[in-house]
C-alpha cells in the first residue's frame, strides 16, 4: 500500500495561501502581525519565521475584550482598535518593537476593521509601515459612528441583542475610553 502523495502547494490549490506575497514577507525577516477576521471576532498573533515553522510569539482574539468589560460586539471597530492595542502591549513585553502586517488573501479597505486593528498595535507602541490615509477617523475608532446610528434607529431591531443584556449603545464611546485606558496603563 502506498503513502497518499501529496501535493507541496496544497493550500495553494485550496486557495488559503499567497506564496510569492508570504515569501515577500519572509525576505523582510521582521517579525509579521497575522490578522484573521470570522464572523465573530478579529485574530490577531505576532509570528516569527523559523525554517521548522512559524513561532507565535502571542496572540489574541479579540472575544478576550470580554474579561476585560468589553460588553458590544468584539468585530465592531472599537473591538478591532482594541484588540490591536492589546496585541502590540503584548508584543512589546516580548521585545518585539517591530512588525509587518501580514492580512493574507483578505480584501483590504482603507477604513477597515483590518486598519482599525493596526492603528491599535501602532497607538500601542509597535513600529509598522502604514499610511495614515488607511485608518479609519478617531470618530470611528471610538465607537462614535454606532452611537449616532442607535439614536436615530431606535426602534430597530438591529440592536435588539444590546437591548437584551440591558446596553445602552450610545454610551459605546465612553466604554471605549475607558477601556483603552485599562489597556494602556495595565
């Protein structure tokens, strides 16, 4: 009996893998800041390149925001900003200071979670490559954005799992700050 073959570009063939941009990556030798979205939460890791295979060095998910209060949605923008601030505290505790983002196959938007994310690492001390053009506005980090939109749908049951757990949503932006001010100093 033989051993199934198997192909060495198989997550290529799958279409999970871009090789010549992870090889572009690699040739940096810099430490990457991997960023997976689901339809849930925002995954954020620092990884290492090694010939045996990629070393994490840490990691997140952004549903972590939870144990620290984070009541809304963990894949909003302030989740993405946050989870990005957490991630980049603790990759400076690791000694990174320096990372290239590394969004794999998914389509970038300047503005996007995918951004809100990297801004966060960045604000959280971590030296990166990005255009400020690609950030989505203080306004939109904060949660600003959901809170006007809450006003002026009140009604609507697009909030109706904020009215379940008793959260009020246009009070997002001052659960925001105070979060970040929990992540910054701790």
């Amino acid at each position: 009996m033989s051993a199934k073959k198997i192909s060495p570009y198989k997550r290529k063939k799958e279409g999970r893998t871009n090789y010549k941009k992870r090889l572009i990556l690699l040739k940096s030798q810099k430490p990457r800041l991997i960023i997976r979205r689901t339809n849930t939460s925002i995954i954020m890791q620092v990884a290492e390149y090694q010939p045996s295979g990629d070393r994490i060095v840490c990691g997140i998910n952004s549903s972590a925001l939870k144990k620290l209060g984070w009541n809304y949605s963990c894949n909003n923008l302030p989740a993405c900003y946050l989870a990005g601030l957490l991630v980049g505290k603790k990759a400076l505790a690791k000694k990174i200071t320096e990372a290239i983002p590394d969004l794999g196959l998914q389509t970038t938007l300047p503005g996007s979670r995918l951004y809100a994310a990297i801004k966060g690492t960045i604000d959280a001390g971590l030296m990166m490559n990005a255009s400020e053009e690609v950030f989505p506005s203080k306004e939109r980090l904060s949660g600003e954005h959901i809170a006007k939109f809450f006003e002026a749908n009140k009604n609507k049951t697009q909030f109706s799992g904020y009215a379940k757990q008793k959260l009020n949503p246009a009070k997002i932006k001052d659960d925001f700050e105070d979060l970040k001010k929990k992540i910054t100093k701790g």
